[in-house]
C-alpha cells in the first residue's frame, strides 16, 4: 500500500494538469504490449506505424528506457498545468542536461532490449538526448497527434467534473473517487493498488493530479523532479474504447431524440462546454451549438457560466429520461 501524508497546506497546493507526453509513453508501452491492450480497432490502426517507426527512427531506444514499474522522467516531463501542449513537453526534453539523462539511462535502460546494438548506440551517444526527442517527435506525429483534440477533451472534461466535485463534496470525496482502490483514512490518502510502498510525505507542496486516457490502472510518482503524482483513468474513456458493457445503451433514446442529440444527452453525464463536447464527439462545434440549444428549450439541459466558458449540464427531467430510456 502506498499513503501520502496530507496536510491543510497540501491541499491548498494540491493542482491538475495534462500529460500529452505522459500519454505518449502510456500509448507506445500499450502498442509494445507491456501496458493496458489497446481496443482492437486502435491496434489495427496503430500498429503498423508503431512497427515502421520501431524500424526506421530511433524509437527503440525509448522503449528500452522503460520498465514495468517505471520509466525515465526526461521523455515525460512534468507538466505545468491544464495547458501543457506536446510542443512544450519536446521542448523540455530536448533542454534535458546530458549527464541527467545518462544518469536515468544506467538506471532504466537494464533490459534485454537495452542490449540490442543499434539501441545501444543510441544511449550511449553524445546525442542520445536529442535523437530520442525527435523518436518521440516522429510517434507523437504519427501516432498520437490526430487523435489528440478528442482525447484532450476527455482529459479537460474529467478536471471540470473532479473540481465539481470538490465545491461540493469536498477534496476526500474527489480524491476517493479518482480508482477504487484509493481510501482517506486517518488525513491521509491511502491507495491500496500500489505494493507495500510505504508512506510519502508531501510536505506543503500538494499532490499533482493527472488525468490520462491511456493508463491502465492508476500510476504515481514519487521522485524528483517530479511533484509527487497521482495519474488516473479518466472518465469517458470507456465510450472511447467501446466498452459497451460500462454504458448506457442509447437506443431507446435515440428513437426519442435523434442520434446526436442522444450522443450529447449521454456525454453530459458531468458539465462540459460546446467546444469540449464538439472536440471528444467528433461533432462539429456549430452543429453541437445548435443540438443543445433545443435540448435546452426542451428543459433537458441548462447552462451556466464558468470563468470563460458556458458550461452544459442535465436537468432533473434530463437526468430520468437518460436513466429511463438509457
């Protein structure tokens, strides 16, 4: 069991952020089939471009750096915040100091894999850094970057639930409620997934909390540089893999409604803008605008603003006519 030792000054600091790259490698352990399989329709898709840049670009010496209980931190930095883009994630690890990353290298990179000559090369090169960063480059583009606006929308849609949570059930409600295996006992977070790992003091500095649509499980981070980290499955990715079994049946409603208004009645199960719905359905921005306005005219939905955005959430007779007919 891993618990972290959480003070009122923690949670004053405790934060969220996005991980594009942090993703990145959760996507290419996946495809290497030492993580979560990928859904059989991502893996058609994916795997014959994992397998051409594993021969043609220097991905494989990324992939030896990893480990199944870890990885290096240089080619998944930790991120600043919501706005963490995949350019400023390569620019961090293009600025990573050579002997940091030799340091990492000789303590991750102990595999079969790392014994491959051509892998070998690469590590123990001057420019080991910047021939991994463009390896990444190359997957993150082929890969990952098409996909990426909806998977984001995923992720930013979590936060936007997480922190509802928050206001009005408080920080233990939220953090219990990001894996099962996750219990506030005593002040402090217990996570039973993890082995006897012991107890982490955070120490005034909080907890960084990441949304990932790719982790199989739940995943932390304890060492430096990183803050300590918790990085979590978030929600909608089980619409998103197909996993049919864990949603809603939308036939009843569709009949009802409309296919695409059936799809924005089922997303809204927390609060979510035009832009983030349009981004994690496919559906383009105006169409969205206008399927909610009558599902707002409808008393199905109703709106409110947040900061800068206009949040969407259901209403009592949107929520029985979800749960009756979904």
């Amino acid at each position: 069991m891993l618990r972290f030792e959480v003070s009122v000054e923690d949670l004053l600091r405790s934060r969220f952020a996005l991980s594009p790259a942090m993703d990145l490698c959760f996507l290419l352990r996946s495809l290497a089939g030492e993580d979560r399989p990928l859904p059989r329709a991502w893996a058609t898709r994916l795997l014959p471009a994992f397998e051409r840049l594993r021969r043609e670009s220097e991905l494989n010496a990324a992939l030896a750096l990893h480990s199944p209980q870890s990885g290096p931190n240089f080619v998944a930095p930790p991120p600043r915040g919501l706005s963490q883009t995949w350019a400023d994630d390569l620019a961090m690890i293009r600025a990573t100091p050579l002997e940091a990353a030799r340091h990492e290298i000789a303590t991750n990179a102990t595999g079969p894999s790392a014994r491959d000559p051509r892998v070998r090369a690469v590590l123990d090169s001057t420019d080991a850094v910047s021939r991994i960063a463009e390896a990444m480059d190359q997957a993150w583009h082929e890969l990952l970057a098409t996909d990426w606006p909806q998977l984001r929308a995923i992720c930013e849609r979590d936060v936007v639930h997480r922190v509802g949570v928050i206001g009005e059930h408080g920080w233990a409600t939220a953090i219990e409620s990001l894996h099962p295996s996750i219990a506030w006992q005593a002040g402090g977070i217990e996570i039973g997934h993890f082995p006897q790992v012991g107890t982490v003091r955070l120490a005034g500095d909080g907890l960084l909390l990441i949304p990932s649509v790719f982790v199989a499980n739940i995943a932390a981070h304890l060492e430096d540089p990183w803050p300590r980290t918790l990085i979590y499955p978030a929600r909608g990715t089980a619409a998103l893999w197909g996993e049919q079994e864990s949603v809603p049946r939308p036939d009843a409603l569709t009949a009802l409604v409309g296919r695409a208004r059936a799809r924005l009645l089922l997303a809204l199960d927390a609060p979510a803008s035009t832009s983030h719905l349009a981004r994690s359905l496919a559906m383009a921005p105006g169409a969205v605008g206008d399927h909610l306005a009558i599902l707002r005219g409808a008393g199905l939905l109703v709106r409110a603003r947040s900061g800068r955005s206009v949040l969407y959430r259901r209403t009592p007779l949107g929520e029985a006519l979800v749960a009756g007919l979904g």
